[in-house]
C-alpha cells in the first residue's frame, strides 16, 4: 500500500551525486532540436521504463512524495523571511560554488562558470539587460542546499500543489505517497483554486525557483520574475498541463519563459570569457538593479 502520510524523519537527502545530474536528465527528457541525430525520434526522449541514471528516480520519488501543500507553507514560513544571512551578491556565488562535486567527472565547470554562460548567451543575442541579469541569477535559489535543505526540496520539475497532480509531470506514479493524493481538497482537477485564477494565486512546489523568485520581486521586472519562478515549470512550459490555472496574463508573460529556457538548458560556450573580462560589465549591471547587499 502506498504511504499516505510520509514522515520527514526517514528521508534521504541526497538521492544524486550532484545537482547537476538533475539538469542532465532534463537534457535528456528536453534536448537542443540541433543535437537531436536524425535517426533517434522523439519517442525515444522521457525514457523512464529505463532510466540511465537510478538516482533520478530516487530523486523524484522523493520529491513527489514529500512536496506536499503543507510542506510547501511550511517552507515558505522558514526560509521566506531571508533572516539566514546578508551578504554581497558576490558573496552569495561563493557561497554558491561550494556546490561544486569534484568526483563528477562529467564536468569541471562550477555553479558561476554556468550562471555565466547563460547570461552572456542572453546579452550576446542583444536582449534587454534586466534578463542578462536573470541570466545570473536564476540559479541562485541553490544556496538552499548550504541551509541544509535536501536536493528534492532545492532543484526538481516544479508543479502546483493544492490541485491533481498531472500525469504530465515526470514519474507522476509516485504521487500515489504524497498526502495530498486522497485529500480531497486537493485531488481535483482545481482543487483549492478558480478557474483560470491565474498563477499569481497558485502555489508552486517549494525550490530554488520559488525561493528566488521571491527574493527578488522587488528589483527586477515582471517578465523577469516569470523567468525565474516558472523556468523549472515544465509541466505548463512544455507540456501545457495547467492551461486550465492560467489567465490571459500569464500566456502572455510565458512568452518570456519560453525565450528563457533554451538559454538555461543548452548555452554551453567552450570559449567563455573569463571572469576578470566580464568583471566590470557585471558589477554595473547589478549595482543598476539589486541593492549592496541581499538577504538570504
């Protein structure tokens, strides 16, 4: 019988062996159309009867399990009031580069080296200077990890809770564990929201996206704060799974989303320039948007 009220006691928190295993699987559920060979179809792609890597699913065991409306609010309440630390935004990426997993031989690259490539992808294709800035940003909900948070409740598909979870979501079989499955204030196709009530009134798995997203509200416009709440939204950004949540606003706001996505997913650039090159135009673009220091 599947487990209807999981306790937290048991969890294990560290399914991958690093975070960046979870954006390789995304790579191979959602892959750059110019890598795709030509003799590979796009069946071939969401492979979960074989996985290649058995952490993922544990990982989204996990997830799905525990990811609970409940758990949500309760993270909100701990970690929404940014009372851990204040610091430079510089200090937060060396804080952030204490993720790096030096037993990963697939890559030496560390969490700024990626932060980097993907803003300067963003700015070498001429786009406004507040979304280079998301291009930096985006991923910097991670530093949830160094707070003690497990990967399950830091990177992951995002999806509402507070209604049905959709069979579009990656491993949706595990959903069976989550509380909320038999709660039938939640398992509707609506549950506790309105038709097209729009997702400002919606709650989101909790995640480095919802965390920066809200750490950031008050610097950075809208469509930038679509980029990085919904970027890990693949259930409505790619598969359109919660048309039915969303108002005229935010079809057109994920307009945004979508321009995003492939610069966080595929900017990858052998020849980036170094840091000490990109110093100067950097330190200006956050000081026009974000204060000295942020709260974390």
């Amino acid at each position: 019988m599947p487990q209807k009220d999981p306790s937290l006691t048991d969890i294990v928190n560290d399914p991958l062996s690093n975070l960046d295993e979870w954006e390789k699987d995304v790579l191979s559920r959602y892959p750059d159309p110019a890598s795709i060979a030509q003799n590979k179809t796009t069946g071939e792609f969401r492979n979960y009867v074989e996985p290649p890597r058995d952490t993922v699913k544990e990982f989204y065991r996990l997830n799905h399990t525990y990811q609970s409306y409940d758990f949500v609010q309760k993270k909100k309440k701990e970690f929404l009031q940014f009372n851990k630390r204040e610091m430079p935004i510089w200090n937060a990426f060396d804080f952030l580069n204490e993720l790096v997993d030096d037993s990963d031989p697939d890559t030496d690259l560390d969490q700024m080296q990626h932060l980097l490539q993907t803003s300067e992808a963003i700015r070498n294709d001429g786009h406004p200077d507040w979304m280079v800035l998301v291009g930096l940003i985006h991923d910097m909900g991670k530093v949830l990890c160094l707070f003690g948070e497990p990967q399950w409740a830091v990177v992951g598909d995002t999806f509402p809770v507070g209604c049905a979870f959709s069979d579009k979501i990656v491993y949706p079989e595990f959903f069976t564990a989550n509380p909320d499955f038999d709660n039938t204030a939640y398992n509707t196709k609506y549950g506790i929201y309105e038709p097209n009530c729009g997702l400002r009134n919606v709650q989101l798995s909790w995640g480095h996206d919802e965390y920066v997203y809200h750490m950031m509200k008050d610097f950075i416009p809208e469509e930038g704060l679509y980029m990085l709440r919904f970027h890990s939204f693949y259930a409505q950004h790619r598969e359109n799974a919660y048309e039915h949540l969303m108002d005229g606003h935010d079809r057109e706001m994920f307009k945004w989303v979508k321009l995003f996505n492939p610069y966080d997913l595929y900017s990858k650039n052998p020849n980036q320039k170094s840091w000490e090159e990109l110093k100067p135009y950097y330190q200006e673009l956050v000081a026009k948007y974000l204060p000295v220091t942020l709260k974390f």
